[in-house]
C-alpha cells in the first residue's frame, strides 16, 4: 500500500516515565555510558538518526577536548542535504564530556559512537538498535524517529526563531 499523509503514522512522543524506563533498561545492559549518550543526543538535540551516526568526535569536541556548544552538520550529514547548525544544551554537553573523557588522543574522524565490533554506526544499524532497545525496554510503538519527535514536540514553539532563542530553548528542553 502506498504511504500517503492519512494512513502514516507519526512516530511515538516518549513520555519522561517512558524516557527513565529505557534509561533504567540501558544501565542493566551492555555498553550502558555509550546507550545512554546516544540516546540523550537524540532527545536533547533532535538530530535524526542518521545525524547522530554521522558524528566524529570532531564534530563535537574542541581543540581543547572540551564540548562543543553547537554542532555544524554537513550537507552530507543531513536528510536534505542542507548543511544546519544544532545546538547542544549544557546537560547533553555534560553527557558528552563523561563520555569522551577515556578517549584522550583519538583523532577528531574518529566515530564519535562505535558498534561492539569498533565500526562507526551506519544510520541503518543504529535505527534497528534503538528499534529494539526501546522493544526490549518495554516501550511500544517507539522508534530511532521517537527521539526527534520527542524533541520538537518539547521546543515546538521555538521553531520559527532565531539562533539565540534555538539555543535557549534546547537548554529547557
């Protein structure tokens, strides 16, 4: 059948029970700091799944190994081909810095979030990833699309401003 705008489905806006509840999931599992982190980009940032695979950890680390308060996608980083500017609130800036902090001298290509087997995340794999993280987290109807949408449902009416109040409304975020 062909998706038309009436018979497709938006993806699911978690609720904060439903954010801890995978949260809680995340820490009984493996890779529980790397989970966590990818999971807070999403809901913290509203970069698309894709976005944040694409990250190196020159995208969002200084020269001084400190974290970026904005990260400048590439057109080739994006769903549109339009490079954008996406501002990091300070929690999410604090998320990333424990994070980063063991990786010392890794060079700024390097992936910012890796599989088990040390390969950057493609955008596919790190979809099904979340697919069953929320599945097994016991979060129905939730998506890798789930953590964009829970985003702008929270800073909806911050879209159509400029840069400064972007930046103020993911710090409430």
């Amino acid at each position: 059948m062909k998706q038309t705008p009436q018979n497709m489905s938006q993806a699911k806006t978690l609720t904060p029970a439903e954010i801890e509840q995978v949260l809680t999931y995340i820490g009984t599992r493996q890779f529980p700091l790397r989970n966590r982190v990818m999971l807070m980009t999403g809901l913290w940032s509203g970069m698309r799944v894709g976005e944040i695979a694409s990250l190196t950890l020159g995208d969002v680390r200084n020269k001084d190994s400190s974290i970026r308060a904005e990260v400048r996608l590439t057109a080739e980083q994006t769903k549109g081909r339009q490079p954008r500017t996406v501002f990091l609130p300070q929690k999410l800036r604090d998320e990333l810095a424990t994070y980063l902090a063991p990786c010392g001298e890794l060079p700024d290509g390097h992936p910012l979030f890796v599989t088990c087997g040390g390969f950057a995340f493609s955008a596919n794999v790190m979809a099904q990833h979340f697919h069953y993280l929320f599945k097994r987290a016991g979060i129905a109807g939730a998506s890798s699309h789930s953590m964009r949408r829970s985003f702008i449902t929270n800073t909806q009416k911050y879209i159509d401003v400029n840069d400064d109040m972007m930046h103020n409304a993911v710090e409430l975020a």
